[in-house]
C-alpha cells in the first residue's frame, strides 16, 4: 500500500476521534498522527448538500417495507454510541462463522448485492440490491448515503424501531452515464424510498462539523 493512500484510510479512521473530546486511546491516535505526520486540524461548521428524510404521504401513511417492530433499537444505539466514547465496556457482535444474508440483523442495517441475494439469500437478485434490517429511522438515514451521495438527515419525527425491506439501485449515484446498467438493476433508491417505504428524499444543505486539515507533512522514513 501506497503512503498517500494509507495516510487517507489512517485520517479517515482517525476523523471521528478527532471531533470530539477523546478518552486515553483516542488521544494516544491524535498524538501518534501529530507526531509522525504533523498533523494539525480544526473543526468548521460548513454548509454542505444533504437530503431531508421526510414522510412523503400527508396522512402519514407508510409504505410496505417499512413496518414498526416492538424491538428497541434505540437502548443498543445509545449503548454503542457510549462505548465509541469510551463511557462504556465495547459492545462485541455476536461471532458467526459465516454471514446469514437469509435472516435480517436485528438493530442493524445492511445492504445485499443483487449478485449475492441471487447466491446466498432470497434468490431475489432480479429486484435489485437489497437494503435491509432493523433499526431508528436514524440509523437508517445513514446507508441511504451509499445510494444517494450525499448524507442524508432524519427529518421524518417517527420515533421507535422499524423492520426495513427496499429493493434499489445502491450504485445509481456512483454509476458514470456512459456505463451499460444491468439488468437486475433495481429502482433508483429516490423512487424505491418513496415507492416501498412511504418516505421522501428532499434535496438540501445543512451546517455540518466539517473536518479541516491546517498542515500535514510527508513522514520521514523510519
């Protein structure tokens, strides 16, 4: 691997850590990138386009792959957000030998290629990609960013855990317009949001934390 190329996933992995007030092996990364990188940031409130996840029916109606569950999601949510933060013990997935693309995760989300739901799940791989799970409709704003681009904010005020089903294109916004789009490509996740889930993309921008770099050197060899 390439030295830019492992400093770009060193600072990605590191970006997290360094927008907040850290405990001990946080500081001990923001250290290490100083000290071999001379790394030095700041933090900027910068407007940037995003996408507003809002309920598309006026009555409130959802859609089919969008379904309340009794299950609660927000307990595991604030329970990792704390071990993020070093306020409590890691929260450890449950070791699986092989990954199950026939049974969706609980208080998770994910997304299933149509080549491997055709291989290894529900043999539906003609409908498209498959985002499925459960979770917040929080968390579910944040793998929508794998299909639109953009980050995408929960402005829908629907509390609780939702069981999620959508059938989409993962690769529309990625996908360069003079590429052949195959076959089993499924909607594009604008109209599978509004069509399968009863929620709305609204194109917008919002003040985010943006991470600035104020200077960074090339290490010298070891």
């Amino acid at each position: 691997m390439s030295r830019p190329v492992a400093l770009l996933m060193c600072l990605a992995f590191a970006t997290p850590i360094l927008a907040q007030q850290p405990p001990a092996p946080a500081r001990t990364v923001r250290a290490v990138l100083a000290d071999r990188f001379s790394l030095a940031v700041h933090f900027e409130k910068l407007e940037q386009a995003t996408y507003d996840l809002v309920v598309a029916r006026r009555d409130g109606r959802l859609g089919p792959g969008l379904t309340q569950v009794d299950t609660d999601c927000a307990a595991a949510e604030r329970a990792m957000v704390a071990a993020a933060a070093g306020l409590a013990p890691p929260v450890l997935p449950p070791q699986r030998q092989l990954p199950d693309f026939k049974t969706p995760p609980p208080c998770e989300f994910r997304i299933i290629q149509a080549s491997m739901r055709d291989r290894l799940g529900d043999g539906q791989g003609a409908l498209g990609d498959l985002l499925e799970g459960e979770g917040t409709i929080a968390i579910l704003a944040r793998p929508l960013l794998i299909g639109t681009g953009r980050p995408v904010i929960d402005k829908t005020n629907l509390a609780g855990t939702y069981r999620v089903k959508m059938n989409f294109d993962s690769a529309g916004a990625r996908r360069p317009p003079d590429v052949v789009v195959p076959d089993n490509t499924g909607p594009s996740v604008f109209s599978a949001v509004q069509e399968q889930l009863g929620l709305k993309l609204e194109s917008s921008k919002t003040l985010t934390e943006t991470l600035v770099i104020d200077r960074l050197e090339r290490p010298s060899e070891n």
